[in-house]
C-alpha cells in the first residue's frame, strides 16, 4: 500500500506511470471496502487553513469531520494512523493581509496559524501532525514533488492569461465570471462561483499538462466511492467530461514573492494551491511515504476542483496513488447568507465554546449539518437541541439510574432472564433498538452521516425514558421487587453504555463523563464492546453486575 515503489518511477515514461497507476487503480480498495477494514492502518487530512482570517465555525467543522471520523477509526482498533491539519501560508492573500497589518509575512502568519492551533486545541481536534507550509520539510517536498514533475516531461513554460481571483487564489475562464455593479455604481469583473473580485493577468508561467490527464481522472471517478457525497461525485465528472486545460503552477516572483522558488528558477514562485496540496504529501514524509494514499481528505465544497482535478492529476502524473475516498462538505450558513467579515456574521467558536462548552459545540456542529447540504446556524436552535438530548434525554437518564435513592448498592446491577418474559413492549422494543444500534451507527459514521447517527443513539436513549417511565422503578424498592428493579435498571443503564460508547467520536469528553459514571473501564469503551449485554466476564450475557463510578452531571441546562 505504501508506494516506496513508486518513488523510483518517478523519472520513468509517462506510459508506463499511467500504466503502474492503472494496475494499482484496479487493485485498490474502494472506501467503503475501506470503511469496513476495522484495523490496520488509517491516514486522513483536513485541508490547510489560510492565515488571511480568523478561524471560525465554517473551519472548525471541516477539521470536526475529520475528528470524529479519526475518532471512529481509533475505536474500531486501527493502528498506525495520521491525522493532519495545518496552516497555508503562502500566496498574494497573504501576502497583501501581511502588508494591510503593517507586518512581515513571517510574523503574521506566525500569528494567525497559531490560532487556528489553539482553535482546534480547544475544540480537542486530535490530530497528530500540524503543517506549516512555511516549515523546511514541506518546502523541500514542494521542490522535490515539482523537480520530479518536471523530470517526467509534465511541465513546460508558456505564457498564460486570464482572470485572476486573488481571494480564491485561482484563475479562472471566461464563462466562469460575469460583470457586476458594485454599490458605488464602479462595474467590476467577479467569480460566478464566489462573488469575489477577478482582474485580468498575463504572465509568463510554468503549465501542468492538466488536459492529458482527463481519461486518466475519468477513470478514478468511476468508483461511486471516491467522493462522498454522490452530488459532489456527479459535479466532479461533469466538469471533467466538460475537458480540462493546462494548469499555470507558478507567479512571477515581482508579483507574487511570498512562496516557494521554482525548482532551477529564482524568479518564479510555485503556485500557492500547488504548494498547499503538497501539504498531504510533506505529513506523509514524501519522498519517503510512510502512508499512501490517504484514506479519507476532508474538504469543502469551496475547494472541490481542486481536490478532485488538479490534485489526483497532479499525483498520478508523479506515479502516485490519488486518495481513496474524498468526503466534500457543504458551509454553515447565518440566516441562509455567507459567513463573511464584510457582513459581519462571522460565528466565532471560541466565543461559543466558553459559552456551551467544546462538547456542545461539537454536537451541535455534528448534529445539525448534512454534507449534502447547506446548514444554519442559530444559537437557540443550539439551546434547544442541547438541553433536549444532552440535558434532558441522556443527563436525566443516567442521572436517574445512577442515584442513591434508586439504585442504593451504586451497581450496574445483573438482568435477570425471567424479567425478560414479563418485559413490556417498550421494554422489547428498546432491546431492539439496542441490538441493532452498533450496525446502524456504523454504517452511519462510514458515510459521515454523523447527524443520523445521533438520530439512531438519541432514539435508543428516548425510548429507554419511556421504558422507565412505564416499568416506574421508583415504585419497585421493597424486597420482592428487587429483581425486576435491578433488571429495569440494568437495561436503562445498558442503554446508557451503549449511547456513551458510540457519541465518542463526536463528544468525546462528554461520552468519557458517561462511561465514568458507570464506571466502564477504558479498555472496554472500544467499538466491539459496545453489544448488547457486553460484560468482561461472560460476553454476551447480562448475568453480571459491577460498581458504578462517580456520579456526575452531564450537561448543565443552557440558558436562551
Ligand atoms: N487554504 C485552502 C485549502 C488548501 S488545502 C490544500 C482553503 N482554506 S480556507 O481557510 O479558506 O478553508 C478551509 C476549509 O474551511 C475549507 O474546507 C472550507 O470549505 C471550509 N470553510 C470555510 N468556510 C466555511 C463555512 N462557512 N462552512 C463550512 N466550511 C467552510 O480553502
């Protein structure tokens, strides 16, 4: 899997790279193959951050994804894994943001990748490499990745024309921008995808051979796998059907000086969007790849022609595997319009983490978004949605299960089977649930569908209320009762293990809450324990009972 092999072809003809490409394409495992390999080795990336502007949700939820997806992984027992983020440094944006502060680019981006770092320290992304692309390792594999394109005779120099976004860093055809009047009644050229502001360029500029690589990509979209979700596959075929052309990767060095040089020539900068890409590769210690392809590169939907054309072009045209499996989402909206600084609608999550907590936010920003589409933020909606599932749902749950006056031995108590021919239907239907639960929610984290895994975890626990609710145990505390007390107890507090087990990925601080107070032990809070009825002692059955932990509070009640 890991492509050393590859490294020695990198000077070889360009038939016979497309050629070792093919061969491994048809070997290669499909993501959902990949999904179900539960151990092994994992490698997923978030895209790196640019240092013009503050972090806010819109980022943290790309890196969220890429978290709790990480998170899952880890909890079904894969081993060797990388998990990378990181900040993108270069480019006339920052270039000009740097100058706008009155301050070297240096110090600038020094600053501001700092607080992306501190962003996701706090939102307890657990990644385990930042890159920089201002650090000498991703300099050096930008040089080495470009040399080797080179070598292989997919670069040449020409002279190059067109609009140029400096906000999307990226130029861009005719039919892609349209005329606008701006407020002060000035016409201005802008991108009909982003609304920014285009100006015409012509420069002389290192090409990619983009355009021969259009069988070649057509080929990797054809596993319905590769881009998840199918919307964005679709849009990706479509736009490479349309035809490709040749790529400009590099700057003029009087116009853009804040980059790497181009290998053998000073006076050129590599293009910024080729530098940051490089990036995945710079994490995986390219050119001696300790993990290749990646499993899964989180991405959104701003960026998707980039990861999905130039990006597989520009590997396989270097004899390298493209990834398995992009996961493409869509943007956090305030009431239906952009977040922008120029609105001023930005959502600041350190704001909203000091007021509902890491875990709070995490489960809203999970919660709440589908991948397919668009989502809303809205602070009462966040209240709401908390205080029902975390507060009231779950919190109530165990709260009421783990207390004194009802369970006064402080046990997860035994289940007796002949409560189970007395049990009553919300009883079964709850059992049910629960026996389906793992299958379910797995099959929802493999499809990043983390808001209906939720759905299915939050339904089990709701019902689980209802179940108490009916079998009131509050009434069973004389002697007699005992057995079906402890049996109503158990299943409550069964279901409880079973949410606290599988919310890991998205809260983990909060499902760690949990599985303390029941006092789960660390190494039975893995995937494969979460059955029903799991004990250490006689898997698959109920018959035994064990000490509670601490009790604590979940969740405290937000205020609107
Ligand atoms: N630097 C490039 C990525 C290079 S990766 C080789 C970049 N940076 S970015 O800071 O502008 O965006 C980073 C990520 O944040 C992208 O995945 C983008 O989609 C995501 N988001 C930015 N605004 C967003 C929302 N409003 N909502 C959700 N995610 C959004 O692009």
């Amino acid at each position: 899997m890991i492509i050393r092999r590859h490294n020695r072809l990198f000077n070889a003809a360009f038939i016979m790279v497309r050629c070792v490409y093919h061969c491994k394409y048809v070997r290669h495992l499909s993501s959902r193959e990949n999904c179900s390999a539960k151990t092994g080795s994992y490698f997923i990336t978030t895209p790196i951050f640019y240092v013009n502007a503050q972090p806010h949700i819109g980022h943290l939820h790309s890196a969220l994804l890429a978290d709790a997806s990480y998170r899952f992984q880890l909890l079904r027992g894969r081993e060797f894994t990388l998990f990378s983020t990181g900040t993108d440094e270069h480019g006339l944006k920052v270039q000009q943001a740097a100058t706008n502060n009155n301050i070297s680019p240096f110090q600038y981006c020094d600053e501001v990748s700092d607080k992306f770092r501190c962003l996701f320290d706090a939102a307890n992304i657990g990644y385990t490499d930042f890159v920089r692309t201002v650090e000498s390792r991703h300099v050096e594999a930008v040089q080495k990745f470009i040399t080797n394109l080179m070598a292989g005779g997919h670069i040449y120099q020409g002279s190059y024309s067109g609009w140029y976004c400096v906000s999307d860093e990226a130029y861009l055809t005719d039919v892609q921008v349209k005329e606008m009047t701006t407020s002060s009644g000035q016409k201005q050229m802008v991108s009909i995808e982003s609304g920014h502001p285009v100006e015409w360029n012509k420069e002389e500029n290192y090409m990619f051979k983009l355009s021969s690589f259009q069988n070649d990509l057509l080929h990797w979209l054809k596993d319905d796998g590769r881009v998840t979700p199918k919307r964005f596959l679709e849009e990706l075929r479509m736009w490479v059907s349309e035809g490709l052309i040749d790529l400009s990767i590099s700057r003029p060095r009087d116009r853009v000086s804040w980059g790497i040089p181009v290998p053998g020539d000073y006076m050129h900068t590599v293009y910024v969007w080729v530098d940051a890409l490089i990036n995945y590769l710079t994490v995986a210690g390219y050119p001696e790849l300790k993990l290749w392809p990646p499993d899964v590169q989180v991405i959104g939907k701003d960026i998707l022609r980039f990861h999905g054309i130039y990006w597989p072009a520009l590997l396989i045209a270097s004899g390298l595997e493209p990834p398995r499996n992009i996961l493409c989402h869509s943007h956090w909206t305030v009431e239906g319009q952009k977040m922008s600084k120029s609105l001023g609608n930005v959502v600041c999550p350190h704001d909203r983490i000091e007021k509902y907590t890491t875990d709070g936010l995490r489960y809203f920003l999970l919660r709440e978004s589908t991948t397919h589409s668009d989502s809303n933020w809205s602070d009462t909606r966040l209240v709401r949605l908390l205080n029902a599932e975390l507060a009231d749902s779950l919190g109530n749950l165990l709260n009421r299960c783990t207390a004194p006056s009802l369970n006064p031995r402080l046990e997860f108590p035994k289940l007796s089977s002949s409560y189970l021919q007395t049990i009553p239907e919300s009883g079964s239907k709850l059992m049910e649930q629960l026996t389906k639960l793992p299958d379910d929610v797995e099959g929802h984290y493999c499809n990043y569908n983390f808001y209906r895994a939720v759905d299915v975890i939050m339904n089990a626990v709701r019902s689980a209320n209802v179940f108490v609710q009916e079998e009131k145990p509050w009434e069973l505390k004389n002697l007699q009762d005992r057995t079906k007390l402890d049996s109503v107890l158990r299943i409550a507090l069964e279901t409880v293990r079973i949410a606290g087990i599988a919310l890991q990925p998205i809260v983990p601080t909060l499902a760690g809450k949990v599985l303390d107070c029941l006092g789960i032990l660390s190494y039975d809070r893995l995937w494969d324990k979460m059955k029903v009825g799991f004990s250490r002692e006689k898997q698959g059955y109920f018959e035994t009972s064990s000490s509670l932990g601490r009790r604590t509070k979940l969740f405290n009640k937000l205020k609107l």
